[in-house]
C-alpha cells in the first residue's frame, strides 16, 4: 500500500500529495494520480523529439516548463552537450522540495548539473519575457485543458501559441506533453505558423503501456 509521506497545498489552492510505495514514488494532484515513478517512458520520448530538432545546435538554449520527477530534463540533459544551458521553470515550490530531497536516487539529481538553471515561478514569464530559445517543452499540465493550474489555459490559446512562436530562435522547436488528444488545440496549432506534427508515446516505450501525444511545432526559417 502506498504511504503518503508528504503533501502541500500549491497555487490557486491545488492540493499535492507525494506517496511512497516501496522503491517507487507518486504524485497525486486533487487526488488525481498525476504522475508515477515507475511510468516515465512518454516523457523520455518528450526530451528525445525535441531533441532530434536541436542536434546540430552549438550551445543549444532550452527551456523546459515544468520539472516533475525529473525524467524529461534528465534524458534531455543526457544527450545535450556540455555547452547547453537549459532553464526550468517550475511553479511549485512542494515538487522543486522533492526534486532536491527525494527524488535525487531516481533523478540522478538533475538539479545539480550546471547546465541547469532553476526558476521557481510561472513559465508564462519565461515565455513572455526576452529571451530566445532553440527549444520550449511544455509538461505543466494534463494537456492542453489545464489540470494543475486552470490560469494556464492562455499558454493553449492562440495568443499564447503565437507567443511561443516568438520566443523560439529562427529554427527553434516547441514540444508538448499531453495524456490525450485535444482536437481544437491541434486546430489552433495548425493555424499557427509551425509546421505541426503530431507523435504517439507510451508510458513505458511499449504499446501495452498508456499512450500519450507529443505536439511539435517547429519553426521553419525563412
């Protein structure tokens, strides 16, 4: 049975609880089981997409919203060099605590590779802000109809896709986790001025296990 060892209440009221069963850790957000340690295939197929866009960039800049466990950034930081620098935002103070005092085992600890800069706050700022990235990943929510933080449904609008757009270098990639497909956000991505391609990931790279969507958007120079 999975025991509860630590629970926060996060922006707008979210209430997060952290179990432990055995060697392996879950997260639950108003009681949903959010995410799982023993299933992170989908978000290594995340870091591995995005990163097949960006492998001929020196020096690549990335920025990744939302931290989880760890597992997207930690395959991203596996197969990026050394001279990367990839930015984190996070908006919850309770998943970076556990980031940095539990997950650590299973993480490799991510947090301490110096390619990385943490933000603790609203990926919207990074986003909005003047910075230009070769990549942005998104795994903040559920998908594209916000679970942990409803004030994120701007980032799934067009206004906010348009502005995703503009903070991506010339040849820049965004990529976004999703449990389902959301027909009209694929519509208001198509309208947009990516190239759209829609990925299938599984919860354990295997078809027996939950599949997933990835979107990529890339951004094709001129």
């Amino acid at each position: 049975m999975a025991e509860l060892i630590d629970k926060a209440t996060g922006k707008e009221g979210v209430e997060y609880d952290l179990y432990r069963s055995g060697d392996e850790y879950i997260i639950r957000v108003n009681g949903y089981e959010l995410m799982t340690s023993y299933c992170h295939g989908s978000e290594e197929k995340l870091a591995l997409s995005t990163y097949e866009n960006i492998r001929f960039v020196n020096a690549p800049r990335v920025l990744v919203g939302g931290l989880g466990m760890g597992f997207t950034l930690r395959k991203l930081l596996d197969l990026l060099p050394l001279e990367s620098a990839v930015e984190v935002s996070e908006i919850e103070p309770s998943v970076i605590r556990w980031n940095l005092r539990v997950f650590g085992n299973i993480n490799r600890h991510v947090l301490s590779d110096p390619r990385v800069y943490l933000y603790e706050g609203d990926v919207v700022v990074k986003i909005t802000g003047p910075e230009l990235y070769d990549a942005i990943i998104l795994d903040i929510d559920n998908g594209p109809n916000p679970l942990s933080v409803p004030g994120n449904s701007w980032l799934y609008s067009d206004e906010g896709i348009a502005c995703i757009y503009g903070s991506l270098k010339r040849t820049g990639v965004f990529t976004l986790w999703s449990a389902f497909m959301d027909q009209k956000f694929l519509e208001r991505l198509e309208r947009s001025e990516f190239k759209v391609i829609v990925e299938h990931s599984f919860s354990n790279h295997d078809r027996s296990s939950g599949e997933y969507i990835i979107y990529k958007g890339l951004k094709m120079s001129n």
